[in-house]
C-alpha cells in the first residue's frame, strides 16, 4: 500500500481527506504504524503514523527512498 500526498514539509506529511479516511478509516491504521508515502515526483518515504485522528493526523517521515535514475 502506496499513499499519495504533495504536502510533504521537512520530516512531516499530511494527506489529503480522501487519503487520509482510506489510510485511517478502511484500512485503519493508527499510531506507530508504518506506511509509504509518494510524492509524484519518484521519491518514496517510508513513514511512522504519530496520531491517526481523521482531521488532524500526524506523520513522520522516517526514510526518503529515490530510487536510481
């Protein structure tokens, strides 16, 4: 499971409210769970959940994986 999200800022993302009910809603995850996150842009980063509540989650960037061009 992949997540997409273009608000990344320093070591913390924020996904947008669709994003953010398939992460914590159906697929419910929560707190200390590790997710992967895409920009779009070919980065991938590994990232721990720090607070799962729908409006205002918190996640933590862990790893910044650019793959090889």
């Amino acid at each position: 499971q992949i997540f997409y999200s273009q608000d990344i800022s320093g070591d913390a993302v924020r996904l947008d409210e669709e994003e953010a009910k398939h992460c914590f809603k159906v697929l419910r995850h929560k707190a200390d769970d590790i997710i992967h996150i895409t920009d779009g842009k070919g980065n991938l980063y590994q990232c721990r959940i720090e607070d799962h509540h729908l409006a205002h989650h918190r996640i933590h960037i862990l790893k910044t994986i650019t793959p090889a061009r």
